[in-house]
C-alpha cells in the first residue's frame, strides 16, 4: 500500500485482517490512525510522483470511480442499456397487446346480443380459443331447449 509522507507516497507493507461486503477492509499492521493513503493514481507511483490521496469527500471519490469504469467499458455500458430498454420496450408492447385483445372480445360479447354462449367442453370460450359443438346436439339438443331460437341466417 502506497502511504504519503510530506505528500510524496512511500510504500509500506501492510497486514490485512477482516473484510466485509461494503468493501471495508480491517488494516492490523502498517499503518497508523490517520496515515493518508493513496486510492488512485494515473501514473506509477514512486517517491517523487504526484497522486491523488484518500483525504476529500468519500461520495466524490465513489462518483469518481463509477464514472471511470463506464468510460472504462463504454460500450458494455451502452449495450447493456440498449438491451434493458429493448427489454422493457417489448414487455410494454406485449402488455398493450393484450389490453387490446381483451378490450375486442369485451366488445364483441357486449354487443352480440347473445344471452348463453354453448361451446365445446373443456374450451376456454368462444374467442380464447375454437371449439365446435356436433351437429345432432346443436340440432337436438340445443335448439330443443325452451327459449333457444335458431341464429338468423347469413345471406350467402
């Protein structure tokens, strides 16, 4: 680790101890209460090289670091916000797409007059999926039903 005394840095071994997931790490041997030490620095380091110590704001130098490794992967940066915003982009097509489909299929049930839909058993309804009744039921059974009248019928 690279320490500052009189504002040139000198290196000094240390001895690590514990670490935690904020990225503190416990200093034992090597330096003192107070010591400055050196965060980064453009150059290598020597005894009468310039660098940038630990001592300003810690929010400045957190904002310092994140803004350097964007530059650093610029173009992770950009493809990985082209691909969020294609992601979010289809997700909202997908939920208008099927606002739509069920905003038509209220319409059509509002305004087809009818009072009982009959369909195929174990089907989802008449417009979630296709479903056909046989003949001999929609005959027999159906239109024999008190109530029931035929449909009118389509020119053709």
């Amino acid at each position: 680790m690279w320490r500052l005394v009189d504002g040139a840095p000198h290196f000094v071994a240390v001895k690590l101890g514990r670490a935690d997931l904020d990225g503190n790490v416990q200093v034992l041997e090597g330096l003192a209460e107070g010591d400055r030490i050196v965060v980064y620095s453009e150059q290598a380091l020597g005894p009468r090289r310039g660098s940038r110590s630990s001592s300003g704001s810690p929010g400045r130098l957190m904002i310092s670091l994140a803004a350097r490794d964007i530059l650093h992967a610029w173009g992770k940066f950009v493809f990985t916000g082209v691909g969020l915003g294609l992601l979010i982009g289809v997700t909202l097509v997908m939920a208008g797409v099927y606002r739509g489909m069920v905003d038509d299929a209220k319409v059509l049930l509002d305004n087809s007059g009818a009072d009982l839909w009959v369909v195929q058993q174990d089907t989802l309804g008449p417009y979630a999926e296709s479903s056909s009744v046989n003949d001999d039921l929609y005959q027999g059974g159906i239109l024999g039903m008190p109530g029931v009248a035929a449909p009118p019928m389509s020119p053709t």
